[in-house]
C-alpha cells in the first residue's frame, strides 16, 4: 500500500474530538514510548487524532502527547495548505523516523499546544521517513519535499518531546502569532 491510499476508514472506527494540551504540559517535554500500531487503543488514538486535527483550523498535523497521551503515534495531513508541493493526503504513522534528511531551509513554524507563538525554524526540506500504519501494522516509506517535510519533522520533533520552540536558533526568531481576520 502506498501511503497516498491510506485513509482514516482504514481504521475501522470514528474518532473523537479530543482537547489539546498546552505548553508547559510535561506530557509534550518527554519522549513518546514506541507503540504497537495493532493495538486497539492506538487505533482508536490515531482516529481520534484525525478527528482532532479536522475540527482544527490551520492545523495540518497532530501528535498523541498534543491530546496528552505519551505514544509515538501523529497524524498529518497537509492538503489544504497553501505552501503545500508535494502532499500525500491524511495519513497517521506509528514509531515514525526520519530515515533521510537534506536541503535545509529556516521556515515559520505555529503549534496547536504553542498557540500564541510562530517561530523561525530550520528544517530539510528534502525528507525520507519510515514508520508504521496504524491497525495493519505494515511499514512504510514517505518520501516528500517542502511543507510535508517540514510538518513530518515537527510532528516527529513532538513524539522526541521537542516542541518548534526547541529548535529555533533564539529568542529573535520567536514571534506573536498574527490573527487574520
């Protein structure tokens, strides 16, 4: 299966609307266990983390830790995003690793469990990340490029317990989020 064919129906169950936790919640500061993708609670996770990000608005990726769940377990789905060039819809990856990175590139970044703050964060804007789907438990490879890219980093940064506010190279790349009205 290629990841593009993913869809949440895959796995089998409705998700909830869960509520996202914020910073400085130590849920979001500590690594993430690696879970078992056939486990029925991940499943149901996962769902819930796809129902989650679409209530959301702007939100093109969500991590177990943002709903305050420790499991190495996101969803993403950047398809609706303006900056977005390569794209392989919604899809959730369990224990996921980047596998290859190139090309970096300082991009402004915004976090649902951050949400008064963007930053300036440097990040490959070439990727390769493996992982495993939720419910089948099968292996994947996602290849992508630009904001993918940059989302699957930051998603995965979360699983690490790194928030974007880690990453950016001091306090004059922190800046109010602005609200378009």
């Amino acid at each position: 299966m290629s990841i593009a064919d993913w869809t949440e129906a895959d796995l089998g169950v409705p998700g909830r609307v869960l509520t996202v936790v914020r910073a400085p919640d130590p849920v979001l500061a500590a690594p993430s266990p690696l879970v078992d993708p056939a486990d029925p609670k991940v499943v149901q996770l996962a769902a819930d983390l796809v129902a989650t990000m679409r209530v959301s608005p702007g939100c093109v990726g969500l991590a177990a830790c943002q709903v305050g769940v420790a499991a190495h377990l996101f969803a993403v789905d950047v398809s609706q995003h303006p900056k977005t060039r390569t794209g392989h819809g919604t899809f959730a990856l369990c224990n996921a690793e980047v596998v290859e990175a190139t090309r970096k590139e300082k991009g402004r970044e915004g976090c649902m469990s951050v949400p008064d703050l963007t930053g300036d964060v440097k990040r490959a804007t070439r990727l390769t990340v493996r992982g495993l789907l939720p419910g089948s438990g099968e292996e994947l490879t996602v290849e992508t490029d630009a904001f993918e890219a940059r989302a699957l980093q930051h998603e995965i940064d979360h699983c690490a317990g790194f928030l974007f506010l880690d990453r950016v190279a001091g306090a004059h790349a922190v800046f109010p989020r602005q609200t378009y009205l």
